[in-house]
C-alpha cells in the first residue's frame, strides 16, 4: 500500500510518558497527550515570571552553601492555575532555576500578569490558538489537560495514585510530596516508574472488580489478592526488555572504570530510597510484589533501555517567526510590543516541550 507524504499510518497510546521536571517551568503542556495548552501569552507571561524568580533564585543559592538553600534548588515542580491564579504558589518553580541570557531586561510593571491572566492579547496571537487549560480533577494545582477527556483519561490509567490534591486516592499524600521531591532532586525517571506501578495496580483494581461482578461476590472478599489479575494488569510491562537499572546503566564518563562497582552500588541504594518513598505513598498489599527492588529496579532498567525523548515544537517560537516574516509595516508596529518580551525571553524563547516515554504499544 502506497502512503501519502505526511499521511498518518498509525496512532496509539504510548505505555506511559512524562515531562521532564526542568522542563516544566517552560512549557505548559497537557499531562496526558503533552500538547501545549492555554494561549500564547500564557505560555510567554508563564515562562517570564518563573524565569524572574530563577534570577532571583539564583542569587541566593550563590550567595550561600547551606543545606536549606541546597534543598531549595530541588523544589522545581509546582504550580497553581485554579480560577486564572497563575501567581500562587509558583515559588518553587524558580528556585535556582536557570536565568535569562539576556540581563537586566524590564518590562513595563504588571505586564506578565497581564500576559498570564489573559487581560493583554499580544498582536497576531490569534493565528496561533491553544487548547484551554482543564485542571486536575483531584485539585492538585500540578497537572493541567488539554480536555476533559484527557484530564479523565489521566486520572484513571495513572494520576489518582500521583495526586497531591484533596481527593487523591494515595495512601498518604504527605509521603508522595516527599517521592516526588526526592525524585526531582535526583533522577526524574521515578517519576516515569511511579506511573507505571500506579498503572498496574489501578488496572488490577479495575480487571478485580469485573472480576468480583461477575462472580457475584459481595464486599466482603474484596481484600483478598488474586494472583492470576495480577499477572493479567502486569502484562503490558511483561512484554519490554528489562535489566535491572544498576546493570544495564552506562557508566559516566566522569567515573573511572575502577570504581564502577561503587557507582553501581550508589545506584542500586538511590532506587532504594525511591522505593520506599513510593511505597509509603500508594501500597497496596494486594498488589505487594511490585513493590519490591527487584521489579522497580527492572521496570527503571526497561526504561533505560528502551526509553525515548519526545519533543513538541513550541508554538511561541512559531509566533515569534511569524511577527518576524510580517510586512515591513505590520512587523515595525507588532515589534513595538514583541521586542522587548523577545530581548527578555532570550534564547530561551524557542525551548520545545521535552518528554520521556516508553514506547511500546498496547494491543
């Protein structure tokens, strides 16, 4: 069968997929398709004012070596977009983050809140529509869809366990706060892990239940494990490539080859600590065999084998091109605007939307 250029010949779902941690502070995208969202002048206004608390960040961690100030510069994955506040709570975002490359460039008072809050349209902007922002059903302020079949699509294959919102279905959200923390300041790939052992357990509950319907059994014997679900939720995985993660990583080229035992050992006791994190904040003792060293450390290996980084184009570089392809006139007075955000952006005004996934398809 012949194929016509840029003909779609195939869609499905990857197994799971995240956005990198640094790279959420400049884009946002939906946490399930990663399509960008919002409006342009959200996604510039949203980069400016996260950026503003990196330079002023920055500052700090340089001025001191204190261990707080040391913790500080973990802290970069938070927001909160509810009812178009999308100033609260971003402090954590801009905690060493990196700074402009431009210095010292001011944009008139109230601008980016203005970009943010939608009440400034910049010009053109309208050629380049986005998706409007849907938040996290479970009130978490951390993830935002594209759609509410997304934002639904989400919350039963993977994020009711990852919620950090009031109605999070996790063991204990406090627990899960200090997972993803330890997994922002370390390697952001447990948090990949984390979605896939949330999406085991959530189709185990779900394949149990149809179970227990059909069986016509009653609450009573819903505690007791079945194996053979079990199995059954964990066949998507069963189909990857695995070694375990301290095995099959490569070895940096800043560790001499006669300390690889130690690097390995250093690795092996990181997705140690990951584990137990995680394991304080969603076990379920019906589905206990994944949470021990030897799966996650195979399902991290899986990933380091297998793994692949998506990237989506920024749609705020295309405007930027378009202003700068405009005729003489409509460019002279559409830069009156867009210049100076362009100096202030730097050459950060182009960073696409960076995403690690597990390829493998579903049948």
């Amino acid at each position: 069968m012949d194929f016509q250029e840029e003909e779609l010949v195939l869609k499905d779902q990857m197994l799971a997929g995240n956005q990198h941690s640094s790279n959420k502070m400049d884009c946002l995208v939906c946490s399930f398709c990663f399509r960008f969202i919002g409006s342009i002048e959200l996604q510039i206004g949203r980069r400016l004012y996260l950026q503003s608390l990196g330079d002023s960040a920055n500052d700090k961690c340089h001025m001191g070596s204190s261990s707080h100030a040391s913790e500080d510069c973990y802290n970069t994955d938070s927001s909160d977009m509810e009812d178009g506040s999308y100033m609260k709570n971003h402090e954590d975002y801009g905690n060493c983050a990196p700074g402009s490359s431009k210095d010292n460039i001011s944009l008139p008072k109230g601008f980016i809140e203005s970009l943010m809050n939608g009440e400034l349209e910049l010009p053109f902007s309208d050629k380049f529509p986005l998706p409007s922002t849907i938040p996290c059903p479970g009130g978490c302020g951390e993830a935002y869809y594209c759609s509410k079949s997304c934002a639904e699509a989400d919350w039963e294959l993977f994020h009711s366990l990852l919620c950090t919102g009031e109605r999070s279905k996790a063991l204990s959200r406090a627990a899960l706060l200090k997972f993803i923390e330890h997994a922002n300041g370390t390697n952001d790939i447990f948090l990949l892990a984390a979605k896939v052992i949330c999406s085991i357990i959530l189709r185990y509950r779900k394949l149990k239940a149809a179970h227990l319907e059909e069986q016509g059994k009653t609450n009573a014997n819903s505690k007791s494990s079945n194996l053979s679900l079990l199995l059954e939720a964990w066949k998507p995985i069963s189909i990857g490539y695995k070694r375990r993660w301290w095995d099959c990583i490569a070895l940096p080229d800043d560790v001499d080859s006669s300390d690889e035992a130690s690097f390995r050992m250093k690795i092996r006791e990181l997705a140690f600590t990951s584990l137990q994190l995680l394991k304080a904040a969603i076990f379920d003792s019906e589905c206990e065999p994944l949470f021990s060293l030897e799966i996650y450390g195979h399902i991290i290996g899986m990933f380091e084998l297998n793994n692949l980084d998506l990237v989506v184009a920024s749609p705020v570089e295309d405007y930027f091109l378009y202003i700068d392809d405009l005729l003489h006139g409509e460019k002279k007075e559409a830069e009156k605007i867009t210049r100076p955000i362009l100096d202030a952006l730097g050459d950060d005004y182009s960073i696409c939307c960076q995403e690690l996934y597990e390829p493998f398809l579903l049948s």
